[in-house]
C-alpha cells in the first residue's frame, strides 16, 4: 500500500471539498487529503482528483500515479500537453447518466407538447385553442452517443414511448433503441429526429460538428438539445439556422464559453432554452466508490477501471 505521508490531491473549484476529504481519510487512512493549490509537498501527491486545472498546473506533481477526472468529460484536460504520462481515469456515470436522461426528457416532452408556444400564451394572457401535436410514436428522437450515459439517455427516452434512433462510433445494441454506426447511418438518423440529442465526447473529429451544414442534413424544423460540449457547435451557425427557420428551437446546458457571456445573443433567443451546466452533476458518495476502489487497484498493481483512451480522447 502507499507509503506514510502519501497525498491524495484535490483540485475542483466549484465542489465543496469537505464530503470529499471525510469519505477519503476514512476509506485510505495512509493517505492524506490536500488541496491541490495549497499542498504542502508536491513530491508526496501521489493521486489528483480534478476538475479543469489550469494548464500546465499537474506538471509539478512528479510523484503522481494517476489523474481522477471528477466531471463527465476529459477534453480539457486532454488538451493540456504538459500532462504528465500517468494514467487519466475517468467516472463511469457517478449518478449523472439518470440526471442527464431526465434533463433530456424534460426538452423532449417540451418540443413535442409545444410548451414553449404555451409559454407565450401565458405572457401574453391569451388562452389559445389546443395547438396541434403528433403522437409519441410519430416524433423520432436521435441520440448521438451511446456510451455509459447516451445509453441510458436512449432507454428512458424510450420508456415514454418516442422512438429512439441511437447512433456511435462502434455498433451497440441496445432494447428498444433502434442503433446506427457510420456515416452513411447518420445520414439516416438526422433525415428522420425530430430531436436530436447530443452525448458524443469531445475529440478533434466531433469539435464544431454541428455547424451550418450539419444542421442542413437534419430534418427541416427539428429540435436540437445539447448536452455534450460547448465546443461540438458553432454557435453563430446554430443562430443563423434558427433565424432561417432550419431549426424550430434548441435547449443548450453546454457552452464554448462558460460562463456564457453577458452580451451573447443566446441569452435572448426565444427559441433557445440555457441552462447553466446542470444537466449532470457529480454526486460526491457515487464517483468516491469508483474512486476508492480503482486507487485500491493501482495500489495492489493491477489496472483501474474506466481508464481514458489517449488514442481515442475519451
């Protein structure tokens, strides 16, 4: 096991470290739990736990065995160069895969009942007759992505009866989700979503995928809902496309500036929906348990789980 005086590093501005250092201490009492910023010793950080470290920051620590990464994405820490070669070890789900299936059906239900037009009426205090609406059956949803989250995003989308059409970079089967691979097949899921969901990882093959002539190959007047990365749309392009009408609304939790600005023109879009990177939060006890476990493994040698390809960028 590790030696005395090991420290477990802890880096992640936005959490309260607290529930972090008690569960830890308790579980791996020959650790010791420091912030990152403050350690006393960058030679006795033997494991870091973070969120977005400033470039560069994780080159100090020498003695690391492994990097934790405490969100759902490792893009930007993947682009740090400095990263020193030790093994990245993402979470598998740690409760946000449900989180984020029902933000989703939160927008589909939203798209398919016309809640935004709804809205409208209630500003404006008019009680319109009943607006038009297709039944589940007939309002396909695509999901891009069908990892460890995009799966289950598919299944509870699923459950309410809309039809899912899931598309990944390798095939995957999953109940009631009809699976597509390769470009040709999504072509095909973005002909027929009438919402189109994304999940996929960030790597320099998905950076501004949907951009103006993405959204061209869609279905006239779908719906897109992104909660993957900020950085997979062109914002302007996705603008454009909802001022010409290629696009009937989007919901973003996910922004290539975050905070969003002030002065950006989403704010003020009425066919957009912003939320503020809530769509699936860390829950501390969940990704602790993978944590402790896979330290516990690369203690006794043996190899972590959900260790981050290089090669692939997730």
């Amino acid at each position: 096991m590790a030696d005395q005086g090991g420290v477990i590093g802890f880096y992640s501005p936005d959490e309260e470290p607290q529930p972090w250092k008690s569960r830890l201490e308790l579980d791996l009492p020959e650790f010791r739990f420091e912030l990152l910023e403050n350690v006393s010793d960058v030679h006795c950080v033997h494991y870091a736990l973070v969120w977005n470290p400033p470039v560069g920051f994780l080159n100090q620590f020498v003695n690391l065995k492994a990097v934790f990464v405490l969100g759902a994405g490792v893009d930007s820490l993947l682009r740090d160069k400095t990263l020193p070669p030790v093994p990245i070890v993402k979470l598998s789900d740690a409760g946000m895969a449900n989180q984020m299936a029902h933000y989703v059906a939160y927008g589909v239900l939203h798209f398919h009942r016309r809640f935004g037009e709804y809205r409208q009426f209630q500003m404006e205090q008019r009680w319109s007759p009943i607006l038009d609406i297709s039944s589940a059956g007939q309002f396909p949803i695509g999901v891009l992505g069908l990892g460890a989250i995009g799966s289950v995003v598919a299944r509870q989308i699923a459950r309410l009866g809309f039809p899912v059409l899931g598309w990944s970079n390798s095939p995957k089967q999953i109940d009631g989700v009809r699976t597509y691979v390769g470009e040709d097949d999504l072509a095909e899921l973005l002909r027929e979503s009438r919402v189109l969901v994304n999940l996929l990882p960030l790597t320099h093959k998905t950076e501004n995928l949907i951009d103006r002539s993405f959204i061209k190959r869609m279905r006239p007047g779908a719906f897109l809902i992104n909660i993957g990365r900020g950085r997979h749309v062109r914002e302007d392009d996705l603008l454009e496309s909802l001022e010409e009408g290629l696009l009937s609304g989007a919901m973003l939790d996910v922004f290539d500036e975050e905070p969003l600005p002030n002065e950006s023109p989403l704010w003020r879009h009425p066919n957009l929906l912003i939320t503020p990177h809530v769509s699936g939060i860390t829950m501390p006890q969940i990704a602790l348990d993978q944590i402790v476990k896979n330290i516990q493994l690369i203690e006794l040698g043996e190899t972590p789980r959900s260790l981050v390809d290089l090669d692939r960028g997730y």
